[in-house]
C-alpha cells in the first residue's frame, strides 16, 4: 500500500463590509494549495453569492489588481475594504468588497493494495458428462481496488483483462489415453493499483476427457442354440476416465451394464459390458454337406464404443441333418404271412414299422438305394424318394 499525489482546486471566497480602522478581509488556502487565481473581486456595490457574484453600480476598477497582489502565489493573505485600499468609486455610497479565490495543489492521497474477492472455473473438473471429450471451461473473477489485471496459464498463455469478469476457455488439456488423468492446468489473476502494486490468485482446472478404451473385447460367439435371445458379455471397460457411449446399428441389439439394456447407453471404467440379441435361425443350406452337420449361421453385429468400432460374431450351432434310425431292415419277408409259396409277382408292398425322426434339427430330403421305396411323412400319403 501507499499514497500518490493528487490535484486539488477550492474556490475559496469572503466579503466585508466598508471600515473605517483596521479591520482586513483575511483568506486562507486549504492545506497544501496556494492561491492561482482571482476568480471575482470588487469594492463598491457587488451583489450574489459565493459562486455567483455580480458586479453592482458602484465598482473600483482597481479591484482584481488589489486582490491579485495581497493574495495570488501565497497561502494566505489580507485586503483592507476600504476608500484607501481602492479609492472611492462612490462618494457618499457604503460600499463592501467581494471577493472570489481558486487556490491550487496536490494532496497525498492512499492506495489501497487490490483485493481479489472470486476466482473460480466452472465447469471444474470438466468430466465430459455429455459422452464426448470436452476441453472447455469458463474462468470468472471479481476484485476490488483494481486498475488492471492480467490472466497467465502453466500452458504459456498470457491475457490482459478487466478487472471483474470471465474468460472462455476451449483448448483445456487431453488426459492420457490409459487413464492416467485427469489432466489439469493452473491459471492465475493477477491484479494492479495504480502504484502497479499487485495480488494474485491461482486455480488449477482438472479435466476427465479420455474416451479411449484399452481392455480386450470378446467378438466372437460360438454354437449358440438357434431364434434365442441371449446376453453375451463383452468385456470390462478400463482406460477411460468419462462417460462414453456405446452403440450398434442392428435392430434387436441393446446393451447393459447391469440395469436395463438400451441402444444407446453411457458406460464408465470399471463396467461390465453386456449385449443382448437374438441368434439366427439354423442354416438350411445344404449345399457340399456330407457329414451329420450342416453349415452354422453367423450374425455380425457393429458395435461403437467411444470412438472405435468392432464387429461381434454370434454363431448359431450348426443343424444335424442325418438320422440314427432305431428300427432294422424288412428282408426274407412276404407280404401275407400265412402264404408258404407265391410264384407269381406279388401285388402287395412290404412295410416297416413306424419309425420316429427325432434326431435331425431341420428338414432334409430323404433318399434311398433302392428306387422302388416310398414313404409316408406323418400319414401325407405314399411318395417316391430320390435315389441315392
């Protein structure tokens, strides 16, 4: 703290009444002035008030140079208000003298040391809560006895500022991928008087804004039972340090992270990511299949996860396609068997007892080596097969 010099000016007046003895008009200058300037003087008849005085009928011409010279370049002085100070510019009149002053100078004045009263940051910490990195804050601050401030930051930036007001900030620092965060920055207000004397505040703005995953995803699925719907974990989020939001295009997929599943949801580090969808029906391509299987049947599901993508697998099992028959073949057999001998061409078929199909997933033709065998699917009539 301390003081500075100040100009000052008063106008300084006094008026007296015509005497006949040794009675002045005394004015004195206010501390550290002088008298500069002879604003208003006359000895006669003048009329007003200090700050508008008027000259009157009677006046003595002589007036501003008598004042001038008791008065002008002193700290105070005297004028006798009478015909032999002045002479008399009225014979037989009472006359009374006006007079109005200015008196000049400095004065020392305090300065008070400036007070910062708020600095702040908001949003702080800036944790990206909209699922998207974010580097923006706003700085704001208010002081008292300030001329002028300056706002500096640890990145090198420097700023000429009001003394009460706010800053936009867009480019905070990016914490490091991994989650080794938050990644913070200080900024200091610095305040002036007018004796450039100074104080300052310092505040450190944290921000959460890595979005980048480092765990390993599980993207494939395998022998999945067909048309099911089933939750798949996918992994266990880490590296991130903000909400981030994870997504896929394919109708009838949603996520969860242990509540209800949705499409879009917001995870953290640390959750548990699961999928839930429904599996394809069984392949019923049949195409080159020569053992009990057929062929699986894949869905690939896109899945975004902040800002990367990856395809998920999930297989249905592949359909069994041949049958385990657990009856025997009709051999050394007639089709009446009360009949020991027939010569001629038998007019009657032999048939096999009812056998269940119970092992094969989807429906698959049936063929023989013998081109004269028919069968009945569940009493739909006798039909021919292929041979094989």
């Amino acid at each position: 703290m301390g003081f500075k010099s100040v100009p000052v000016s008063y106008t300084v007046c006094g008026q007296k009444g015509e005497v006949y003895s040794y009675d002045p008009l005394c004015l004195s200058a206010p501390s550290g002035t002088t008298f500069t300037q002879v604003q208003f003087a006359s000895y006669g008849t003048p009329n007003g008030g200090c700050g508008g005085y008027s000259y009157g009928g009677c006046h003595a011409g002589n007036s501003g140079g008598v004042v001038s010279g008791a008065f002008i370049g002193r700290t105070s002085g005297c004028v006798s208000p009478d015909n032999g100070t002045f002479g008399d510019p009225c014979v037989g009149t009472y006359k009374r003298l006006y007079v109005q002053l200015l008196a000049e100078g400095t004065v020392q004045v305090f300065v008070p040391v400036p007070t910062i009263t708020s600095f702040f940051a908001s949003p702080n910490p800036q944790s990206s809560t909209t699922g998207s990195p974010q580097y923006s804050t706003t700085l704001s601050w208010g002081s008292n006895n300030g001329l002028s401030a300056t706002l500096t930051s640890s990145a090198g930036e420097s700023w000429n500022v009001s003394v009460s007001g706010t800053r936009s900030i867009t480019n905070l620092p990016q914490s490091v991928v991994g989650s080794n965060s938050p990644a913070s920055r200080t900024y200091t207000l610095t305040v002036y008087n007018e004796l450039n004397e100074s104080t300052s505040s310092t505040i450190t703005v944290q921000a959460y804004n890595d979005n980048t995953t480092t765990n390993s995803w599980t993207t494939s699925f395998n022998n999945l039972d067909p048309n099911t719907t089933t939750d798949l974990v996918l992994g266990t989020l880490s590296g991130i340090d903000m909400p981030i939001s994870v997504s896929t295009s394919a109708s009838g997929t949603t996520f969860s992270i242990g509540g209800a599943f949705g499409n879009p949801i917001n995870v953290n580090a640390g959750n548990t990511l699961r999928m839930r969808t429904t599996t394809l029906a069984y392949n019923t391509d049949l195409t080159g299949v020569t053992g009990i299987y057929g062929k699986t049947n894949t869905k690939t599901i896109p899945v975004t996860v902040g800002p990367s993508s990856f395809n998920v697998n999930v297989t249905t099992k592949a359909p069994r396609v041949a049958e385990d028959f657990d009856v025997g073949n009709v051999s050394n057999a007639y089709p009446y068997t009360d009949i020991d001998l027939i010569t001629n061409t038998p007019t009657q078929y032999l048939t096999t007892g009812q056998i269940p199909v119970n092992d094969i997933d989807i429906p698959v033709e049936i063929k023989s080596d013998n081109s004269s065998v028919q069968v009945n699917v569940n009493g739909s009539g006798w039909k021919d097969i292929r041979q094989i």
